[in-house]
C-alpha cells in the first residue's frame, strides 16, 4: 500500500459486515483509520466488528435505503470520533431476471439499495467530508461498463452509481472532496458464491468472453480496492486489467463481443424459470459483486 498515513482518519463503511467491505476495512484499519461499519445483518456486523477488535471500531445496524439511519450513522460516529474522513457507500444487492418474468418490486429494491442507498449514506457524511477535505468512495462495478443480459436492474443501478460518481467529483472538487469509484469484476464474495446456487447464473458467466468469466479472490482484491481509496484515485479496477473495459466500453456492445451471450439468451430465460421451480433465485442476492 502507499506510505500515505490515514492515521488518526475516520472511515464510514456502509455494507461493511461481510465480503469486500470487512476485507478493505481490516486493511484501512491497519493503516490508522477507525471504522464504522454499517451493515443490515447485525449479527454479521457485531461478528465483522469482533474481528476487527484490534483497532478501533464502531459498529452501527442499519438500513441504506433510510436515510434516517445514514443520519444516525454518522451522528455516532461524529459522536464518537469528532467527524469523518472518508464515506464508502459499499452497500449492493443484485437480482438476476429476464425482463419478461422481472418482478417489479426486485427490481425497485435493487434500485433502492444500490443508487438511494448510495445517495443516502454520502448525503449524510458530507458536511463531514467538506469540513475536512475528506473523500467519497463508491462500489460500482465492471456492470457500470458492461450490460450482460437478465441483468438490467443490477447493471441499470451500477451505472447509475458510477454517473453520480462522475457528476460528484466536478461537482465537489473546488471543495477539496476527492471521489473514488470502484469497479469490481467477479470477486469471490458471499453474493458471488450464492449465486453459484442458479443455473441461469453459472450459464451467464460461461457466455462471457474469456477473461471477463474468472473470478479473483478476496484477498487478491481487497488491497488494490483498499490502495485506490488511499490515494484517493479517481477510479480503482479489479482486476486491473479491467481498465480497458473502460477505455473500450463502446465495443462491448457491438455484434462481435455480444455473440457469445445472444447465444445464450434463450437459454438463460429456461435455466432462470428452471432455477424458480428449484427454488433458486427471486431473491436479491444472486448477482455480481456490489
């Protein structure tokens, strides 16, 4: 990681109970930061919390999609710590469904939690992080680049994620906030790995071009992801390589690099509907890194 000090650093970390958000906390920890973690699940979080015992931690249940609870978050950790250097809204769900079986209410959950959730957490900190020149982090995703098919609600919320990004960082910067947008691939997280559960899913990553199908450990991309936030980097790729998607993102859509996943389009529509007779899927989970 770079020599820059974040000791004595205050870092809020929505969706911090479990996968990339506890992996990057731990490494921000050891760097000086405090945390405090936001997280749905209570109980991962006072497990996550537990983990990270040996240094200071805070950790506050709560739900993105209210931002009442962002509210209370940050009013605990200013409580707390005296303020705020540095909100990542990390929280992300995913849903994966052929538009003609698409649930609306999914689809609004994902909306919800992935682009409101987003909006919530960073408004809450942000008088915070002007106070202190401190910095936005947000996890798109490579999704934000890519739109596979059966996954238009998650790939339409990770774009959104990353326009805000773009619009934020002109928007913040004679304010001296730095803002950092992250854009994971296939990471071996609790989602990715429920998501091995659905047919439809294993069938969607095989339609994809050679390398855009691997998946890199957690603890391979933690400390890039951690790296990015503490360079304050416009942007942070994982795997790096993931950089050209954004440099070519026009010709990810165009007839030669969507042959593979046209293929496998009517397949996929009788894999999910096959996957809801198992039992498999209608549940915000199954989907990509947040």
């Amino acid at each position: 990681m770079s020599s820059k000090d974040r000791r004595g650093q205050v870092a809020f970390i929505t969706g911090g109970a479990s996968g990339i958000g506890l992996a990057v906390a731990a490494l921000l920890q050891q760097r000086g930061m405090s945390l405090v973690l936001m997280d749905l699940d209570a109980a991962a979080l006072q497990a996550a919390a537990a983990r990270l015992s040996g240094g200071d931690c805070l950790a506050v249940p709560g739900d993105v999609t209210r931002s009442e609870d962002c509210h209370r978050a940050v009013g605990l950790a200013v409580q707390r710590y005296g303020g705020i250097d540095l909100c990542w809204a990390n929280a992300g769900v995913g849903a994966l469904a052929p538009l003609r079986h698409a649930d609306a209410h999914e689809w609004m959950q994902v909306l919800q939690v992935n682009v409101f959730g987003v909006l919530h957490a960073v408004q809450a900190a942000l008088p915070q992080l002007i106070a202190r020149r401190g910095q936005i982090a947000v996890s798109a995703s490579a999704a934000s680049l890519g739109h596979s098919p059966c996954m238009s609600a998650y790939a339409a919320s990770k774009a959104a994620a990353e326009a805000m990004c773009d619009s934020w960082r002109i928007e913040l910067a004679h304010l001296g906030v730095a803002v950092t947008c992250i854009h994971p691939l296939w990471v071996s997280t609790p989602m990715v790995e429920r998501g091995r559960e659905s047919k439809a899913f294993a069938r969607l990553r095989q339609g994809m071009a050679g390398p855009m199908r691997r998946e890199t450990p957690l603890a391979a991309a933690a400390p890039p992801i951690a790296q990015g936030i503490v360079q304050r980097r416009r942007r942070v790729f994982v795997p790096g390589w993931v950089k050209w998607l954004f440099v070519l993102r026009a010709a990810l859509h165009t007839r030669p690099m969507e042959r593979e996943l046209l293929a496998a389009a009517p397949e996929l529509e009788a894999l999910y509907l096959e996957d809801l007779r198992l039992g498999v899927g209608r549940h915000p989970a199954a989907a990509p890194p947040a």
